[in-house]
C-alpha cells in the first residue's frame, strides 16, 4: 500500500489552553488524581510500584554570611522561584500509515532503519519488525502466555523488552529476534528509551529510573514536574534531541522532559489526531495515544495508539 501524506493546519494551542486541555494537563500532573494503585489491568489505575524517594532533594540553597551592625549572621538564601506552566504545542500530520489495529502498542521504535513494536497483553504479547509505509508485520517473536509485554528500546544490536508486573525484562537479538538474555527489576515495568548511555524506564508514576544498558543495575532516578507538581501515569517513552519524550497514559499528551532536571520543558497535544469509538475497560478507554518512535537519520517522528488502525508522522508546531 502507498504512503498517503495528509496535511492538517497546523494547531497552535500555546498560550492558552481549551478547558478541556487545561482538564487533560491537571490529571497529568496529579491535580485531583487518585494516584496510581496497583490493579489487574493497568487500564483501571497506574502504577503499584514502590514509593520512591525523590532523588534531587529539596534543598533551599546554603547559608550566606551577612555583616550588620550586631555583626555577621547567617541569612538562609530564599529558594528558587518555580518555573511557570511548560507550555503547550499543537502539531501537523505529514502522513498517514495503515497500522495493525489488533496490536495493544506498548513500545515503538526505530532501529537501523527498521519500526519496531512492542505488543502488550496476556496471551497476546510479542516483539515484532513492522514495515511502516504499509503496516505488515514481517518478523515476530511471541512471549509466553504469562507475560504481558512493556516498553521496547533499542541498543546496538539489541532490542530490549520490558514486561508489566512480571519484574522481568528480555532481550533479543535485532536481526533474528531470538531471545539472547534476561534480567530483573523492582516495581513495575511501562515505557523504555535509551539516551546513548543509560536505559530510562517509566512505571507509571511520576518517577524515571535509570538502569546501566549492559548489567541493567539500578543507576538512580528523576521525579517528573511541571510547575513543581509531579506528572503522573508516564508511559511509553523516546528520547529525541537530548529530551525524554513521554506519552501520559489515557491522554492525548506528550511530556518533553529535562532529563537533567525533570522538568516538562513543553507538551505536545495530540487532541484530534485520530477519532475513535472509545474501547472501555473497567469504565477506562484502552485504544489511546501509546506510541513515540523518532528515526533520526531522516528525522522522521512518528506516533501511534493502542489498538489504533493507524500510525502518523507528524511535525510539532512551536
């Protein structure tokens, strides 16, 4: 099937937010949200991960010795102001691609010019190559029926699969996708990227964790805020352009976050980019936005959903 490109004017949303945008963006960052409890599927609430501490510390900022009349004293620096609001971009559709709708997308990305996928859900989970411009699935390598898969990154010659409650991750081969590895992890397992140097893994809160790509040990994590507020239910992840890229589960949000200080530097809304009948679980919406790949040769971004028919690559508009 040929490419069919498809052009949308662009939709600027910055610097005023819809109600419903400035609705989406208070359950992304916890305002009135519930948290996220452990449950059976994790369309009925977010992470049961363990708590963990925030690793940047709260800090005001150290004493400064000042003179005076009584003489000097010690004068606490005021704290750093909060930054405002991240602000919001809207986007362009450059083309459409067919997308297998039956695939439960938990992790894409591109690898040595190649799509590939991660396919979450019982029974029904696999790592697959994709052909983009016509949505065939040329390879597939199938979990057991116990596993429901996770976030997907690329390193080298190896793709990297995480799995939900499982606490375990596998790794393949890119070329055969022939299981070569495994390895273990605390708490739950959602999205997966790699920035060049560290595996960056999301479990569903507001924290990232950081993991050595080769012994996958634990090398320390981000708590995530806008305007000093945590971002919850971060999902599938991708890192483009020194930026951690981060689908928020059951919006149609993207976080783009400082992996130095986990801040959201902006969002992307996707609101509109796809109209769908909402396919509902416990009263939750499954076939959302979950899909970020960007293949940087050609500079190519692309984006998808669960269970979506198809996949688009679009351009943001600042």
């Amino acid at each position: 099937m040929s490419i069919q490109p498809r052009s949308r004017s662009p939709r600027t949303l910055a610097p005023g937010l819809t109600l419903g945008l400035a609705a989406l963006l208070a359950g992304a960052i916890g305002v009135g949200c519930v948290g996220c409890a452990g449950s059976d599927d994790p369309v009925a609430g977010g992470s049961g991960a363990d708590p963990m501490p925030d690793p940047t510390g709260t800090s005001a900022g150290g004493g400064t010795a000042v003179a005076g009349a009584a003489g000097a004293q010690n004068v606490q620096d005021p704290p750093e102001p909060p930054p405002g609001p991240a602000p919001v971009h809207g986007y362009r559709v450059v083309a459409e691609f067919t997308h297998d709708y039956r695939c439960f997308t938990q992790g894409l990305v591109f690898a040595g010019g190649q799509l590939y996928e991660s396919a979450g859900k019982y029974a029904a989970s696999d790592v697959r190559r994709t052909d983009l411009a016509t949505g065939e699935v040329l390879q597939r390598r199938r979990l057991a029926s116990n596993y429901f898969a996770e976030g997907l990154a690329a390193v080298g010659d190896r793709l990297i699969q995480l799995t939900w409650q499982n606490g375990k991750g596998f790794v393949y081969d890119r070329v055969t996708l022939e299981k070569i590895g495994e390895f273990s992890y605390a708490g739950e397992g959602w999205g997966l990227t790699y920035d060049g140097e560290r595996l960056i893994l999301s479990d569903g809160t507001e924290y990232l964790r950081f993991l050595d790509p080769q012994t996958f040990e634990h090398l320390g994590a981000l708590r995530v805020t806008d305007n000093a507020r945590p971002v919850q239910r971060i999902n599938e992840l991708e890192f483009i352009r020194g930026e951690i890229w981060a689908n928020v589960w059951q919006s149609d949000l993207i976080a783009r976050i400082d992996p130095v200080t986990g801040r959201v530097n902006s969002w992307v809304d996707l609101t509109g980019i796809i109209e769908l009948k909402a396919l509902l679980v416990a009263g939750e919406p499954q076939n959302v936005l979950n899909g970020i790949a960007w293949e940087p040769t050609t500079e190519t971004l692309v984006v998808t959903g669960k269970y979506w028919p198809k996949l688009f690559q679009i351009e943001v508009v600042e």
